[in-house]
C-alpha cells in the first residue's frame, strides 16, 4: 500500500542490529480499533518467527476484533517501524515493532486502522495526489498521588510559552524531545501551552502512515518520560473543566503530481479550486467524522465556547474558532489546519478520513460557503456524532461498513454506560486510558 518504497531494513539487517545492540526482547505493537496500542513481547530467539507474521494473539480479547468474526489475530511487524527504547536497560535491550493485523491465512485484515490508511493513501496516490501532515499534539503533565496514581493537580501558573522556573515541565518536556530524537524523530518546536501543566510538541511532518505510526509512538513515549520525572501525562481532551482542554490539530498540505494542489494566486483568497472543494469535502463529512476525531464522551467538554475550541461548522482564513482554518505560510505556501481532533483520537482513521472527504470534495467538485459563513453546529455530545455517522454512506464505504457498525455498537455501549453513571467515572476511565 501507499505509493512504492524501498524498505529502511531488511530482514537480514534487523537481526544483524539485534545482535549488535544485545536487544534480548520485542515488544510487538499494535492498536485495536479505537487507536489504543497493544502489544505482546516475544525474546530475541523468537525474532525469525515473529518477522514472517507467525505471532498470534486472541482476537477476543482486542476490541471489536470478535464481534468482526476474528478470532485468532496474527501480527506482522513492519520493519521500518524498528527501533530500541532508549529508557529500557542498555544491557538486554529492549525494541518495537508496529504491526500490522492478519487474519490467520495471512490475509492483511480490512478492517484494521491501519490497513483503511494505507489503502486511502494508496488510492489517492494512484490519482496522482500526496498529502505531507504536520501535526500539533498537546497534554497536560500532572502530578501523581502517593501511590504514584494520576491526578489533576498542578501548583505550576505557567501559561502561554512561558519558561522556568514558571513551567515546571521544562525538564520532562526536554528529556522527551531528547528520546523522541534517539528514536528517530526530528522535532521542530515544543513549548509551554495556554494552560498550567499543559505542553505541545511539534515534529516534522510526514505521510501517511508514518504520521499515525510517530503519534503512537509520540504517545507513549511522552508517557513513559513524564513517568520518570513522577509525573502523569495525559492526552485527555478536557481534565479540567477551568482550565483549556488539549487537541491534536492536523495541518494539512496537498500536492498533485509535485505541485501545491491548495494555492492559486489568480483566485479568490489565493486558493485553488481544489482547496475550495477539499473544504466542502471536509465540511460536509465533518459531523460523522467527529466520531472518531472526538471520540469519548470527555471530548465534547472541550467544544465547548469559550476556551479557544471550535463548536461551529464553518471555515476561515484567520478565526481560530473555525474547525477549518486556511494558513497561509512562506512564499505563499498554503495549508489547512484541522482544529477540530482531540489526543483520543485513532490517529490513523483520522488521517485516512481527512484525506478521504477532502478528495471526495475534489472528486464532487463541491463548493463550500463562505469564508466565516456558518453551516451549522458541531456535535455537541458523543451520541450526536454517532448518529451523523450512521447517516453518513461515504464515510461508511472509507473504512467499511462492518468497522464502522462495529464502532457504533462499542461506542453506543459507552455512552449508555455514562449516562448510568456520575462524572468521576469520567475521570477514573480517561485519565488512565488516554
């Protein structure tokens, strides 16, 4: 899938630095149908068998896989996802595969997250289009309890781009830039966010895959950081109702065939008739989308007025309210910047599904309102973008119908649960999980 690469490895080789860097365990990683990384690990004597996709786990016990008719669950490591984990022992290594999901003939399963990226990104390039995503990925760094579990608290008052000793994340923001680094990563900026306690880190962008594979990664890895300074990281969209909550905004810039497929200097904004349609794209599949870019119940605490988050379905050249904002850069480069996702999304769907509706804008040759004229209202709960979503036929056909009733039926579960209960089930369930 996606357009032909040489592989960064080969089998031969990744055995050969296995070897050479006494990595003695594997962690194979994947993510189940909500974008929430699994894993087993398997000892470096195991590593032949594992490399051919002969790792299996029980499909039961991984979200939605039964319901789907997957028992059984084979994993086949991608080999340009190989790496070390630089905070594990330096004697007796410790590396990562993410993986991709097969069904016990070796058949790559469609309804992986994963497998619905690639093949959007392989139909686009087979029309000749490429996206490069840059995205923005905020949290917050928490303090834990006495027993080392996570709380909400913060005694920091730091606010936008402040430094130390008033962010008092600045060493645990700086040890995860470092780690992300000797993984690979190329960061381009981090900084203290709008809230106390809240951070964002931006890297390079990328294609693709490789941009949901470096968000995973980026997660975890900032988990595992903040963990070693005795803190918590959190993704949650909204921990604290007083304070701003955290996105996970996707800048989005579009060639065909090599050029800019957004910018016209001849038309109206400078846009191109593509960008104008890529936006209608996006704006009519928006409230199904949201679905999975705002997945849980805690991300509509975030849409919310008031805190900087979009609860409008429009676009705009410069309100920062709009889930869709045109950003016009260097030497009239142009990109759109999707504001509306939030760090409980899969990030995965959530790049297959912008590219998706934005071409299906294209392909349309769909025309939005104005810049700043309002369509409507977002969804204001996880039941109302379910609902858009089951409506939704094109959405349905991206990522298949059975995934997509499937998720309705897990997530309808959540929302039923949390209408049973009180908000600190809220709390207890997210600040875990995400």
């Amino acid at each position: 899938m996606e357009e032909i690469k040489m592989a960064k490895y080969e089998t031969w080789e990744i055995l050969q630095m296995m070897e050479e860097e006494d990595v003695k365990f594997i962690r194979m990683q994947f993510v189940d149908i909500f974008g929430t990384i699994r894993n087993i690990a398997v000892t470096a004597g195991q590593m032949e068998k594992a490399l051919t996709g002969k790792c299996m786990v029980d499909g039961y016990s991984i979200a939605g896989m039964k319901d789907m008719g997957y028992d059984k669950v084979c994993l086949k490591p991608d080999l340009d996802t190989f790496t070390v984990l630089p905070w594990r022992p330096q004697q007796g290594k410790v590396a990562r595969f993410l993986c991709d999901l097969m069904d016990q003939e070796g058949r790559e399963i469609p309804e992986s997250s994963r497998y619905i990226l690639k093949k959007v990104m392989d139909e686009a390039g087979q029309e000749g289009y490429s996206f490069d995503l840059d995205p923005e990925c905020e949290f917050f760094l928490f303090e834990t309890d006495e027993e080392g579990n996570p709380t909400t608290r913060t005694r920091e008052k730091a606010g936008y781009l402040d430094v130390a000793p008033l962010d008092q994340g600045e060493n645990a923001r700086r040890d995860m830039i470092l780690t992300l680094e000797e993984m690979g990563f190329e960061i381009e900026s981090s900084h203290h966010e709008d809230a106390p306690a809240q951070h964002e880190v931006d890297f390079k962008q990328a294609r693709g895959v490789k941009v949901a594979d470096q968000i995973i990664t980026f997660r975890s890895t900032v988990r595992t950081i903040a963990q070693r300074h005795g803190l918590h990281a959190t993704f949650m969209p909204k921990p604290r109702t007083d304070l701003p909550g955290s996105a996970l905004s996707l800048n989005i810039s579009g060639f065909r065939n090599g050029r800019s497929l957004f910018a016209d200097q001849e038309m109206e904004n400078g846009l191109s008739r593509e960008a104008y349609s890529f936006i209608a794209g996006l704006l009519t599949h928006m409230n199904g989308m949201a679905a999975f870019s705002n997945p849980i119940i805690n991300s509509y605490k975030r849409l919310k007025p008031g805190f900087h988050a979009p609860t409008e379905l429009f676009w705009s050249l410069n309100d920062y309210r709009a889930p869709i904002r045109v950003v016009t850069g260097r030497e009239d480069e142009i990109h759109m910047e999707w504001t509306l996702p939030d760090g409980a999304a899969n990030p995965y769907l959530l790049i297959a599904l912008v590219v998706s509706a934005g071409l299906n804008g294209i392909r349309e040759r769909m025309v939005p309102l104005k810049a700043d004229e309002k369509a409507g209202k977002l969804p204001g709960t996880l039941k109302e973008s379910l609902d858009a979503l089951e409506q939704d036929a094109f959405l349905k056909q991206v990522c298949g119908e059975r995934y997509v009733e499937t998720y309705l039926k897990e997530k309808r579960k959540e929302w039923e649960l949390y209408t049973r209960e009180v908000t600190d089930w809220e709390l207890k369930e997210y600040l875990h999980r995400f």
